[in-house]
C-alpha cells in the first residue's frame, strides 16, 4: 500500500507541476506580446 500511495503522490504532484509550468509559459507569453506590441507603437 506505501509503493501505491507514493506513486499517487508523485502522479499527482507532476500533474500540478506541469499545470503551473502551462499557466506560466502562458503568461510569458501574453506579456511578452503585449509589451512587443507597446514598444513597436
């Protein structure tokens, strides 16, 4: 039961990793054209 619960937690933590790792490529993303866009005006 211990291997079982492990795993779950390292399954369930990756998941949360790689949800935050998209939010913040998003991000960078969305402020980085934004911030392309001011300058080119």
């Amino acid at each position: 039961m211990n291997i079982l619960k492990l795993i779950m937690i390292v399954a369930v933590a990756a998941g949360a990793l790689s949800l935050g790792a998209c939010a913040q490529k998003k991000e960078t993303m969305s402020t980085s054209a934004g911030t392309s866009s001011t300058y080119s005006k």
